[in-house]
C-alpha cells in the first residue's frame, strides 16, 4: 500500500484493497482481465468468496443463483465470458454486504460486435466507480482515502439501525392507531432496509396488542427478510409454516397471495403490500378499496425493474381516491456505506437513475420525428438515457433487460418525437413474421412457439390459417409521451408516421398488444386498428387481459376482416364465462368494434318492451335482453353516451352475474330493487332506439 497523495492511496493487490473496501464498508465493481486460471488466482487469498459458473469446477451454476437471493454475500466473482444474466448479475449485487468486492471474470478484447450491451457493460469499467486488473500489469488499485461512511449508530429504538427505519416503523404503526383511509407508501432503493423495518413494526404491534395483520406480496419469497425480523422480535422459533405467526398476546401475522387475498373474504386489522410494483395498479386500487388500513412498499431502484415510474403513478392514483395518505422514504443504507461505488456504478451502468428530461411545452408544440439506430445509442450516453428514461415514467416496470433489448435486438424499430432538442416521445416496434412454410404449419399445429412473434402468431394460431405466417408484421411494443406532453396529439402523429414508414418496408400488417383499459382501448380503436383476439388470462403486468390489435397496410385486409368475425362471434358468448369478470365498463367498447349480422326479431322486440313494462319478468326475457343489448353496444350510432353507465346492464345481462353480487356492487337491497332498475334502463334505451 502506497499513499501517494494526501487523498489518494493506491493497492498493489486485492488482499489490501479488500481490507480497505472492509474498513469503510464499501463495495467496488472489479473487471478481471485475463486467462481463466490467472483470474481465479487472483481472488485466492480472499475469503468468504462464492464462484458463479458454468465453467469452473466446484462454481455454482448459473442456474443455482436464485437460491442466494436474501443471503447476506461475501465476495462474489462473476464468470460472464459466455454467459450474462443481467437480472442475476444485479441480483447478486444487492446481496453484497458493505466491504465486500464484486469481481467479473469476462472477455471484453473480443467481444462480439453486434453486442452493443456488452459493449457499453466493458465501456463503464472506466469509471470512477469502478477497478480493472489486467494480466501482465501492475495492480494498482487506487482509493480515496476518505472515511465513506460513519459507524452505524446502535441509538435507534425498536431494533432499527437507522433513523429512516425507525420512522418507517413508527408510520406503519400508525396506520394501525390512526385514522382510517390514511394508507402509508414506504420507498426505498434497494439495501436501505424497508422490508426490515416493516418486520420489525409488525414485531412492535403484536408484542403489545392481539391484532390480525396480514402480509401480501407477489412471491413468498419477498417476504422472507420481513418474517425473519418478526421472529426476532417476538423472539419465536419457526413452525411448520414459517409464513403464519402467533404471538404470545394471541395476535398474528400470516402471508396471503394477492389473488386470494382480493378473492376471498379476509379480515384483517393492518395490511402490508411488500414489493408493490411487481403488483398490477388495478389489483392495488382494489386492495385499498378493500382494507382500511393498508401500508405499501415498493423499491425504486432494483433488478426487477425501476419502481420510479410505479411510484409516480401510484401516487397520482393515491391523491385521486385520499384525502390523507403519507410516504416515507428511506434513504440510508444499511448493509453497506453511503456513495458505496457498487451501488453508483449499477445505477449508471444499469439506468436505474435515469429521469425523464424535464422539458416543457408553449403554447404551440412542433415536434420532430426521426428513426433512432440502436448503433448510435451506444456512442450517444446522453440519448440513450432519456430515452429510457422515458420508458420507465410511462412504463413502471422496465427492466435491465429492455436497455439488452434496446441495444441488442436486430428486429428492434426505434422512433423518437423531440422537442428542442430532447426527446418527449418515443415508439418501438419489432419486426415479426416470414416463417417458412414448415414452420408456420407446427406453430398453428400448436407444436411450436418463436420468442418474439406474438402478432404473427396470434393471429395464424387463433384463425387457423398457417400462410399467414409467411407474411411481415411490425407490433408496436412501447409507446411513451412524457407527461407535460400528452394529449397533445404526439402519440398519435409518432404511430401514423411508423405506419407509412412500413409501407416502404413492405410491411403487411402493423399491430400492437396491451392490458385492456377503455381508454386504451378507445385511443387505438380511434386509430383504426381492429381486435384480433383477447387472451382469457389477465396480464401479470398490468392486471388486465391482454387485447390484441391489428391494422392492414398492405395484403391482409381479407385475412383481418376474418379475424375480426372471429371476434365478433366469440366475444359475446365468452362474456358468461371466460371474461364474466372483464370491466365492466370495457365491454361496450370492445362490442363497439365487432360486426354482428342479424336484426333482433321483432318478437324479441316486443318481449323487450313487455319487460321494460314491467309486464314480465327477468326470467323470461334473458336471451332477448342479452341478444339486443349485444346489438345495441355494436351499433356506434345509437350508443353515443357515457358507457359507463351501463354498468349494470353489463354485470347481469351480459357477464350473468349472481343477483346478490350485482346487488351489492350498485348499491341495491337485493334482486328486487335490481331487477326495477334494469327494467327503468332497458325502457330508457328502448326510448333512444325510437327517436
């Protein structure tokens, strides 16, 4: 160890570096550049070290890395020569504790060219944030020799070990105490301890009171550290289900999914939503609609995918249904020091802080629109972040692996809206399709499936036809407008342009697939394009069935047409069963869009207007009530107003929903007050229908 300034020292191996990094508790990034064996040498004389690998003998494979998750790590080397799992890499990266060094073992003199990530992954090891040991150099490792953190304080009550874990703890217990409808957002980057804190409140409350308190999340294995925190502070050993506590007061905690937890009835004091992200917006609408008392948490920085753009939008949800609701951030860490060079290097590397840019209209807004090449991101640091930046404020869970995507993908189309020099909207689209003809007959044979063509082949499969396949589709698979720049039109122009820019790429079809919300669903519908087929599982990103969309440019406007007709038929019978539980307020609209035949009977009519007489009754009249309002939502002429409000024609009518259930939902005593207000509904169309 050399101090070669007042403020610098420089290392001459990793054994004085590792001792260093310890002392200050802090993390680096370390790139070894070399033969296999002279790479594995130089972490020798380390401990506590864990080798990933699919190489070396005695290394965990790749495929093992998930059962580190929630582990505390020491060293870590990282063979990324053939393989490079990104969610891993930054998985792994957040188990490190503080002091502990982050090596890879990689290739970067002969990576592949057309891996412009990898590219760009070796570029940032030339940063500050990070070290490179090369065989045949002299290791000099240099530092700062500043102290980077303080000791962490032992002052702080209720077992936490930083003051924003104390006051995360104190909020959710006022959750319990205070007043009801006041819901808690905790946020924090990953390593500051929320989970934690969040465990140890539970502890607090049911030492001193018998409350049920429930704890949700998407995967068990979220909510590992926070039961680990419970049992500490009860100071309980594990039973058979280490998920579901009793404490000594009769009090209890217990982990229910998110889908049961909404599907049943469960009685609960306190709710805590762990990991909400990685949960769909409208399923946490309906929790807090649900539970008085609800806490949510969400990390805004992770390998999951960013939280920011989540956090934005939940907030803008939480003002719109609170009058009162409150969020702590949790800002220090806790297993490592603050500017830990790990965790900045990450953020750069991985865009995990990346912001939109702040930029705002006039008065009169003129965009340019141009075609971005993934070639020249990779040169061009500042582009590439906006635009991602842009992604995550429209779309809450973008990923590190859509900056491999961006960069990596040949199918990739990139379009881009600027204003004054900064992107404000941006469109990306992939090319599918041109199947030969052997394979296009096992895909619609259901005998295989290609990555990356969810238009092509949701089409050919759904209608039958395989020579579909053979033709060249383009789906839009984002689309983001900053905020202060939407409903401006912008969307719209970006998706027209791309249209005729397909035309002279001889594109047969473009086409786009999303959650199904009505204003969605209105805005594309608006642009022309029709509905293909709607899947019969909710997403599970966006909590909402996936609709699929296509518009002919050029060749298939027969094979769309039929597509189309498929829809129209099974829609309406699917609304009874696959989709009874569809919104409500959606089904006009997708109804708007199918093409139906045949006029009601005149019979039918008449039995119509017997009921709205209140002549006969419910029981009676089910097919013809069902068949005329099909044909009334399909009818865009007749069906000008608000569908909204034909919420209760839908729920009963349509999704036959039980008396009770439609009852409760709008407000009536039972079937019979129900039944009146459907009959006063039915006579009010009816009378539209005349005039």
């Amino acid at each position: 160890m050399i101090q070669s300034d007042e403020n610098t020292i420089v290392f001459t191996s990793l054994s004085q570096f590792s001792d260093f990094s310890q002392s200050r508790r802090i993390r680096f990034p370390i790139l070894l550049d070399g033969s296999p064996s002279w790479c594995l040498s130089q972490v020798d004389g380390l401990n506590n070290v864990t080798i990933v690998s699919d190489e070396f003998e005695h290394a965990m494979p790749w495929k093992a890395v998930k059962g580190l998750l929630g582990q505390e790590l020491g060293h870590v080397v990282l063979d990324i020569r053939y393989k490079a799992d990104i969610e891993k890499i930054c998985a792994i990266a957040g188990c490190l504790r503080g002091g502990a060094l982050l090596f890879f073992i990689g290739l970067p003199n002969s990576t592949d060219k057309d891996d412009r990530f990898l590219q760009r992954f070796y570029s940032m090891f030339s940063s500050e944030h990070a070290r490179v040991v090369t065989q045949g150099g002299q290791t000099a490792l240099l530092s700062s020799d500043n102290p980077a953190c303080e000791q962490q304080s032992s002052q702080f009550s209720f077992g936490a070990v930083t003051s924003d874990q104390e006051q995360a703890i104190i909020a959710v217990e006022r959750v319990l105490s205070g007043h009801r409808k006041r819901p808690l957002l905790l946020t924090a980057d990953r390593g500051r301890g929320k989970s934690s804190a969040m465990g140890l409140a539970v502890g607090k409350i049911l030492k001193e009171k018998s409350k049920r308190i429930v704890v949700t999340s998407p995967k068990k294995a979220n909510v590992e550290t926070l039961f680990e925190h419970i049992y500490t502070s009860l100071q309980l050993d594990k039973g058979k289900n280490p998920f579901d506590v009793t404490a000594p007061l009769g009090g209890s905690v217990s982990y229910i999914a998110p889908d049961r937890l909404l599907q049943e009835d469960i009685e609960a004091d306190l709710l805590l939503v762990d990991e909400s992200a990685a949960i769909p917006l409208p399923m946490l609408q309906r929790m807090f609609n649900q539970y008085s008392r609800v806490c949510f948490s969400t990390t805004e920085h992770g390998y999951e995918g960013t939280g920011r753009g989540f956090s934005t939008r939940f907030r803008h949800l939480l003002d719109s249904h609170f009058m009162s609701w409150r969020e702590v951030k949790l800002l220090a860490p806790v297993r490592w020091a603050m500017e830990d060079p790990l965790e900045h290097w990450l953020s750069n590397t991985f865009l995990f802080d990346v912001e939109a840019c702040e930029v705002e209209p006039d008065k009169t807004v003129s965009v340019e629109l141009n075609r971005l090449s993934a070639s020249s991101l990779v040169s061009d640091e500042a582009t590439l972040r906006e635009l991602f930046g842009l992604l995550v404020s429209a779309h809450y869970q973008t990923s590190p692996n859509d900056l491999v995507h961006i960069l990596n993908d040949p199918s990739l189309y990139i379009y881009t809206a600027s204003y004054k020099g900064h992107l404000v909207g941006a469109l990306l689209a992939q090319f599918e399709g041109q199947f030969s003809t052997e394979l296009s007959k096992q895909v619609v044979r259901g005998e295989r499936r290609i990555k990356g063509h969810l238009l092509a082949q949701g089409m050919a499969f759904n209608s039958g036809v395989a020579s579909l396949l053979a033709a060249k589709f383009s789906r839009i698979t984002r689309i983001a407008v900053l905020p202060s720049f939407r409903r401006k039109g912008i969307a719209s122009m970006m998706i027209r342009q791309f249209e005729d820019a397909m035309l002279s790429e001889n594109v047969n079809m473009v086409g786009t697939s999303f959650g199904a919300t009505e204003g969605l669903s209105s805005f594309w519908f608006s642009l022309g394009y029709q509905p293909i087929k709607l899947g019969v599982q909710r997403d599970a990103a966006s909590g909402c069935y996936s609709l699929l969309l296509g518009k002919n440019i050029e060749g298939l406007e027969n094979d769309l047409r039929d597509s189309l007709s498929l829809f129209s038929t099974n829609f309406p019978a699917q609304l009874t069963e696959q989709f009874k539980d569809v919104e409500p307020s959606l089904v006009p609209i997708l109804l708007r869009e199918c093409q139906l035949q045949n006029d009601l009977p005149s019979a039918c009519q008449l039995q119509l207007h017997q009921f709205a007489k209140g002549y006969l009754g419910y029981d009676h009249v089910v097919g013809s009530l069902s068949s005329w309002l099909v044909q009334l939502f399909s009818d865009t002429e007749k069906v000008t107003s608000d569908l909204r409000c034909f919420g209760l024609l839908v729920e009963k009518i349509l999704q036959r929903k039980p008396w009770d259930v439609v009852a409760s939902r709008h407000g009536f005593r039972g079937r019979k007050g129900c039944e009146k207000a459907i009959q006063v509904e039915v006579k009010k169309l009816l009378a539209l229908e005349e005039i």
